[in-house]
C-alpha cells in the first residue's frame, strides 16, 4: 500500500513539473547565404554553448536546422521558412540579404514567430512586428559617426561610398547643412586610382569611407598608389569589422586611420568565443576550419549573442507560463500564441521593469530552490546583481537569488510608477544588448580606433548619451606622433637667399644636402638632430617664396610645394601673414623683425679749418665775446669806484702824493681775457666789489672752458654724415629719392593693403612710379641701392638689412621699424608635425643655440666689421685737417704780434730821430744794428737834451713819477 502510494506521488510530482516544461527538443532556423559561413559556424557553436549551459532550457535541448539561400532568391526563401514553420521552430534566425530578410520578417509577423537578425536594416521604422535586429540602429550609428567627425573637428572630408545602402548609414552627415563634403563612388571595376588622383588634386586631406570590409584595404593600397597615404591625409572608416584588416603594409605611411567597433576582439568573451571555433575537431564537426590569426567579426559576433538572447528568454518565459511549440502552416490561420510574449522577453533586457503583484489570481508556479551563482569560465558577464543569475549574466527577476512568486500576465515588463525597480541586463560579445519597443538596437557602445604602426588601438569611446570622448591624452599624441617622426625622412623646400640658404662654394663635386649652406640650413639640420629625423633639401622650382594668383587662386613657390604635398617644411626668410597662414600651417616664430628701409651712407664731410669752433655755436661765441667786453668794461668802473683798489704803486713811499689805480680799461680787458685762458695776470682785484665779479667771471670761464672741452674732442674725431632722410615720413614727403620692395612679397603686400595715410601715399607713390620701383628679389633691390648712389632707397625687413650693412660698407639702416612681424617654418595644412617642430624651435632659443646661429651668419667675416675696429683705433688720433684752424690762429696772432711790434719799434724810432734831430733812416738803422746784435741784454737810456740838463736828483729821471705837475 505504502510502495503504491509512493509512486503514485512520484508521478504525481513529475507531472505537475511537466505542466510548464518546455519540450525536450527546440528546433531554431537559420537562414545563411553561400559566404555566411562565419556566421553559420557562430550560430552552431552558439546553439552547442547554450546545450552545454545548465542554466539555460535545463529541461530541453536546442537544435539548430541550416538553410542556405540564394541572395535576393525570395521566393525559395519564403518556401524555406514555410518548411521550418512545419517542423515547428520556435524562432527564424537570418538572412543577411535584404530582399530576403523582408520576405522572411513578413511571414514571420504573420505566424508570430519571433525573427532575430543581425544585418544592418534600411527600414528604421516597424509596427507590430515580431522582429528583433541586433545590429547597431543605423540612425544611431550614424549619429556616432557624426559625433565623432565634430570632435576630430573635420568640417570639409570627401566621403567613399560603395553603394546606396552607405549613403543610408552616413545620411546624418549629408542633412547637415554645416559640413562641407564631396561624395564619390568606388567605381565598379576595381580601379580606384583616378577616383583617388581627383581627391588628391582637390587638396582635400580628410576622408569618410563607408564600404564592405573586403575593400577597405584595396583602397588604401591603391592610396599608397597615388600618394594620398601620407602624414597628412586623415581617414575615417565606419566598418564595425575595420579590426580585421591588415594594416601592416601601411605601417610607416605616417596616414591618421580611425575607425570604430562594436566587438573587441581582444576581450576575455571574444577571446574565449575564437578559441572555442579555432578547436582542432572544427573541421569535422562543422565542416569548416578557421585560419590561426583568426579573430571574431562583428556579424558572427552578433549571430552568437542572438542565439543566447533567444535561449536566455525564452527560459525566463518557461518559468512565468506553459509554453508549448506547435507546428504551423503558411497557408492557414493559426498563429504561435506564446511569440508576442517570448518577444517581449527579449525585449526586456533593456528596460526598468516592475516586478509586482499581479491584481488577478494567478496560478502559483512551485518554489524553486536557490540556485548558486555560475562560476563557469563562460564569457558571457552579469551587469546587475540582484535575481538569479543565468547564462551571459541574465538576471531573472526577483529577490534573494530565487524566482519571484508571481508574474505579470503576458508582457512582464509593463513600466508603472513604482519604486520597486529591477534593470535587467545581459552583456553578450558585442556589449550590452538594449532594445527599443519596436526592437531595434538604439543603445549600445563603440570603441573609437586608431592606426599606430599597423596596429589599431583604442583612443576613445563613443555611447549615445555621452557622444564621443578620447581617453588618450595630449601627451599620448604628441608621443605617438614624435615615435612615428623618428628615423624618417623630411622634405625641406628652400630659396636661395643670402645668408638664410645658398649654395656651397666648393671645388670639390657635392650632392644633396652637401651643397646647401646657410642659416636655415643649419637651422633645420639642428631640429632635426633634436627630434631624430632627417631631411632632404630641395629648392622651390620658380624661387618664389608663396604668393596667391588673384585671378586663378593658385599659389607659387614654396607654398604651392608644401600644398601639393612635394615638400614637408619650407623654410627660408619666410614671414608669416594672415594669407599665407590660412593656406598652409607655421610653426613657432623662430625670428621677430620688422620692414625698415637701407639706404646708401652719405660721404664723409672734410674737417672744416676752423672745426675747433664747432663745440659752440656761432650765438654762444658772440655770446661770449660780448660777455667779455661786458665783463671787462664793468670791472674797470668798479675799479675806479672801489677805494681799496687805489693805492701808490712804489712802496718805498710812505706817504705818497697821488694814488694809481691798476685796473685800467686795458688792462681789465687783459686781466679778463687771461683767467678766461686760464694763464693768469700780474694784477688782481683788491676791494671785495672787483673780487665778486673776478669770482663770477672764474665760474663761468670754468664752465664754458670744460663744456667746450668735452664737445672738442667729439667735433674734432667723430665724422658726422648727415643722411637727407632719416625716417618713412621724410620718404613720403620727397619726390626727389625713389624707393621701393620686393615685387609680391611680404613686404609688397604691407604697403598694399595698409591703410596708414603715409604708408598709402607711399604705396601710390611706388606703384605710379615708371620705371618700376619694384624688384625681382631683395639682392637685385640692395644692388640698386648701391648703384644710384642716394637716389633709391630700398624696403626690407630689419634682419636682412642688418645682414647686408654687415657686408656693404657703403650702406646703412635708416630709421625704426613700420611694423612687426615673424619669420617661421611653413608646413602643410594641419601637418602632424607643427607641434614638434614649433617644440623643436623654443628648445633651441631657450638653450641660446639659436641665438649663436645668428651671431655667426650675421656677424662673421665681414670687411665692414673689420673697418668699424681700424676706425675705433685710430679715433684718438687727430689730422692736420682736424687741427688746422688752431695754426692758422696762432699763425695769425704772430703775424699780428710782429706787425704791431715793428709799428711801435718805427714809431720809436722816428720819436727818437725826432728828439735828437738826425734822421728817421740813421735811427733805424743804428736800432735795427741793436737788435740784430743779439749778445747785449742792457741797453743804456737815451735821454733828450732836455732831460740831460735837468737836476737828475733821482734815479728813475723824474720827480714827479711819470705825473705833471699840479702846481
């Protein structure tokens, strides 16, 4: 009794398991093409993976039935999914083609049977629809793109595109008004070169490619080709699968390749998933073997984690309802009544759901067991804590690791306003699987990629509510940017010009670099040791610098080079402006200067004879001299008026008669004119008056004495040379001296456009003058300075005029600087190296490198230099021509001295003569026979007879003292 009771409970047990068991054997389709057959491998090592899982359909096992198709054959297609519909499959997986995907989806809505695809799907808009797609939604893969082209700041790109299906992807781009792009399609015969030279020619360096993976590298082989695969050219790939190609050849290309991708192929799941399918048995259990380097790609990716998604769902769905799979007929009425809800299952891995109550009875489900968390090496991860974990890291709803008690009828993720909240989640391969209402995939992450030496690495990552963001650093950049520059090769663009380059004088054979010499030159060649690289010297081809046609919009000379892509750095006396640095890039300033104008030296004036006068004016010496007269005059009436400047003259008289003033007209005259020599007299004031105006007349003599002194040796050996123009206001003001610059030049183009009235009336000047004022190059301008002799004047910038006066003795700078500006190395439109370079240049001012660069080409040999040290030595050294004036004055005081010496000897002479009553020509003789005797000193006194007979009581001959007599 007790055994039959025992069994009877045993299969009353068993059965009321089975009431909501799942059948042993789940049969799922997968529709694949002839060249699916990754995909295909994926869907049945996927369906392997799901058996092998204890936690998915433990009651029942999964079986996968293949079907290959014909591309865009819909009708054996439809045929197809008939015939899986009657076997009863519980979902319809594939195709890839779009014909037949919408073939297949139709019937699929009809029999409400779930559809899972994995394409890229035109259609961005579904009703009712039964279909769930895991591919990227292509209007939010398509605002990824945007995302990422707005933060890698491209405005103008050329967008390659293989078909009408990529201009659906990137449609985004296209509506936007604010991008400037040209669109081209890859020409069907496989020949992508001249599409490639247009772009080339169109000096567009950025580039959108929307094409299949199989002609990714076709198109940067054929780039290489025709020169578009350099360091400045920029390329932007949307294919999810760009990881797979093999981008070694184009290692050292220098290209900036980004792209993007849903799968990493270098994660723990990937990684996993392609050791699985890279197992020895492949071949026998599949039929198909994968190559050793194989990686995973994103449709095979995609196929693995719908088949999990589906298994994960539709065990969920077994615990919440009895779910039983029946056969159907296309051609009958009868639907799967359990699709809609599996469906939304699906579905609800991507939304808040609300885990409650249900308001109606509901039949209670057994209690399971707890169930322990998976520890398997399964490369499927949980997002979520709470609720039992299943495979791939699906949570099922609930608390504390057990099912919930009651579920929701039907759709179990109606969203209400209550608190009690649980996000489900199930990360497969590709990410976090979200899905909207109507089954598209509008939430997922993409990892932003970069090419660096061959490899792709990952420098960002784009999600639809945070956009796109680098996680790489500035200094990363710069790094990878300075490790792809090492050990390469640069080509420098150069115009042979003084001292900046010029050809090597030699007589021995050089090539290459050898040939060019200069401070450029070294410049370049110095940066280059800094930063590792080499470079190869070539002249610009016309010798032109850079300047814009006005009519075509072409450029010559050396920017045209750099925008062609011919040459890397162009460097030279190249100044940076506003037009030029809209068309190619430049680095940090590595010299300042400004335009000035060079001018020949005027002659050295000859030394006046009298250029002993020129330390004062002609005012100041009639200022002078009327000072002295003046002087003179007031110290010969103080005298008289001072009693202390009376007194006798003989001291041997105590008590003197008559007193004497010294302080005569003359000999005032003579007292003042000797202290201003500074030798002195024999009289000197007495009374405090005279004192005062002696100590006055002593301070002022002293002052203008040293003054005079001072400014003496400065007139006597400093040779002044006055130029007729000493500024741009004294050119603009004059006709008389021609001037001009450059023709189409830096400078030119200065005068051209500025808009300061003297700058402009000189602009008018230069450009009505005929003959032409303008030159072909500043040496032909600076040859003309020398050949007018101080009738043109030349502008040019500071530094190269400071150049040529080192060098041209005959010339000189004339006035300040008109404007200020910058010289600087050129480079291609956003060159990857600007940063480097302009790096490069302030290491080198900071160490003084750059300064002693210019020091030598400047101020080397040069015969002007040497000139300047002859004359500095011999500038205390005075020339007759200098002194000369001060001979002719002493010449002249002696002539005058002797004239008035021989009038008082004559005129002494004749008194005598007179006096003795014998002839003038006797006395002059016997006078002139006295003084030509040179041995007698003393002469004796001839007196008139008069005094001969006169009482001589005293020896001086008189007794009146030289006075009348008063009596």
């Amino acid at each position: 009794m007790k055994l039959t009771l025992i069994n009877a409970l045993v299969v009353f047990c068993w059965c009321s398991l089975r009431i909501f068991a799942l059948p042993d054997d789940i049969f799922i389709g997968g529709l694949f093409n002839s060249h699916d057959e990754e995909q295909a491998l994926a869907f049945q090592y996927a369906v392997e993976s799901v058996n092998a899982d204890k936690l998915l359909l433990p009651r029942s096992r999964l079986h996968g039935r293949i079907v290959n198709l014909t591309s865009d054959d819909s009708y054996h297609a439809a045929k197809r999914v008939c015939s899986l519909l009657l076997d009863g499959v519980a979902a319809i997986f594939g195709p890839q083609s779009d014909n037949t995907a919408n073939h297949v989806q139709s019937i699929c809505d009809a029999m409400e049977v779930p559809h899972i695809e994995t394409r890229w799907d035109v259609n961005e808009e579904r009703t009712n629809s039964f279909s769930i797609n895991l591919h990227p939604y292509p209007p939010s893969l398509s605002k990824a793109y945007r995302d990422i082209l707005e933060k890698l700041q491209w405005s103008q790109f050329v967008v390659l595109y293989e078909n009408n299906d990529s201009l659906g992807r990137i449609h985004s781009l296209l509506k936007d008004a604010s991008w400037n792009f040209v669109l081209r399609k890859l020409d069907e015969s496989g020949d992508y070169r001249p599409m490639l030279k247009e772009i080339k020619l169109s000096k567009i360096n950025k580039v959108v490619i929307d094409v299949s993976r199989d002609k990714i590298y076709e198109i940067f082989r054929q780039g290489a080709m025709v020169g578009i695969m350099s360091d400045y050219y920029r390329y932007f790939v949307t294919n999810l699968d760009l990881y797979l190609v093999d981008f070694e050849p184009f290692s050292e290309s220098g290209a900036n390749i980004t792209g993007i991708q849903l799968v990493d192929p270098q994660n723990d799941s990937a990684q996993h998933l392609v050791e699985e399918l890279r197992r020895g048995d492949t071949q026998y259990r599949y039929g198909y073997s994968l190559p050793m380097d194989y990686m995973i790609s994103t449709d095979a990716a995609l196929m693995y984690d719908s088949v999990e998604l589906f298994a994960s769902a539709l065990t969920d769905l077994e615990y919440s309802q009895q779910v039983d799979i029946s056969k159907l007929y296309c051609e009958g009425d009868k639907t799967w009544q359990h699709g809609a809800s599996l469906v939304s299952y699906m579905k609800m891995y991507s939304r808040p759901t609300s885990i409650r109550a249900p308001t109606s009875p509901r039949r209670r489900l057994p209690q399971p067991q707890p169930i322990p968390p998976y520890r398997g090496g399964d490369p499927w991860m949980m997002d979520m804590g709470q609720g039992r974990r299943g495979r791939g890291g699906r949570v099922m709803p609930g608390a504390g690791g057990v099912l919930s008690s009651y579920y929701q009828p039907s759709l179990p993720y109606n969203i209400s306003s209550s608190p009690q909240y649980d996000q489900v989640r199930l990360r497969g391969i590709s990410g976090m699987l979200k899905f909207s209402e109507d089954g598209f995939r509008e939430d997922f992450e993409l990892d932003i990629l970069e090419m660096d030496k061959g490899m792709l690495k990952k420098v960002g990552k784009w999600t639809k509510q945070g956009g796109a963001n680098f996680t790489r650093t500035w200094a990363e950049t710069v790094q990878v940017v300075e490790q792809n520059l090492r050990n390469k090769t640069l080509t420098v663009c150069i115009a042979l010009t003084k001292p900046y380059a010029m050809e090597k004088k030699s007589t021995d054979m050089l090539t290459e670099n050898d040939k060019y010499e200069g401070f450029c030159v070294d410049l370049v060649k110095k940066i280059a040791e800094l930063e590792g690289f080499k470079v190869k010297f070539t002249v610009s081809p016309d010798g032109k610098y850079g300047n814009i046609d006005s009519k075509t919009g072409e450029w010559n000379g050396i920017v045209k080079q750099l925008l062609e892509q011919n040459a890397d750095l162009g460097i030279v006396d190249f100044t940076i402006t506003a037009q030029r640095a809209e068309a190619v890039d430049f680095s940090m300033p590595f010299m300042n200067l400004g335009i000035s104008i060079i001018f020949t030296k005027p002659q050295k004036k000859s030394p006046s004879l009298f250029s002993f006068m020129s330390p004062f004016s002609f005012d100041v010496w009639i200022y002078m001299a009327t000072a002295y007269l003046g002087v003179s005059v007031l110290l010969f009436i103080l005298a008289r008026m001072a009693p202390d400047e009376w007194d006798c003259p003989y001291p041997c008289i105590e008590e003197p008669e008559e007193l004497e003033n010294s302080f005569t007209l003359l000999n005032s005259m003579w007292f003042i004119i000797g202290t201003f020599l500074c030798q002195g007299a024999d009289i000197a004031p007495k009374a405090v008056s005279t004192r005062i105006v002696a100590s006055i007349w002593w301070f002022f003599t002293l002052i203008m004495i040293s003054s005079y002194t001072a400014n003496l040796a400065a007139f006597l050996t400093v040779e002044r040379m006055d130029s007729p123009i000493k500024s741009a206001e004294d050119l603009a003001k004059q006709t008389k001296i021609k001037y001009g610059c450059k023709m189409g030049g830096s400078t030119y183009a200065f005068f051209q456009e500025s808009n300061i009235s003297t700058y402009k009336k000189m602009w008018q000047s230069m450009s009505n003058t005929i003959p032409t004022v303008f030159t072909e190059s500043n040496d032909d301008g600076v040859a003309r300075v020398q050949k007018n002799q101080g009738m043109y004047a030349f502008l040019m910038e500071s530094v190269s005029i400071e150049y040529e006066v080192e060098r041209k003795c005959d010339l000189m700078q004339i006035g300040g600087l008109m404007d200020s500006k910058s010289y600087g190395i050129a480079l291609p439109p956003e060159s990857p190296y600007t940063g480097i370079i302009s790096g490069a240049i302030l290491k080198l001012k900071e160490s003084g490198e750059l300064h002693k660069l210019k020091e030598y080409w400047w101020k080397g040999e040069n015969p002007c230099q040497k000139e300047e040290k002859k004359d500095a030595a011999s500038a205390a050294e005075l020339g007759l021509e200098n002194v000369g004036g001060v001979f002719v004055v002493m010449v002249g005081g002696i002539s005058l001295a002797c004239l008035v010496a021989c009038c008082e000897f004559m005129w002494k002479a004749r008194k005598i003569a007179t006096d003795d009553g014998v002839s003038f020509g006797e006395e002059l003789c016997k006078e002139l026979l006295f003084v030509i005797h040179c041995r007698e000193n003393s002469k004796p006194v001839r007196k008139t007879p008069l005094q001969a007979r006169t009482d001589s009581s005293s020896i001086y001959g008189s007794s009146n003292y030289g006075y009348s007599d008063k009596n």
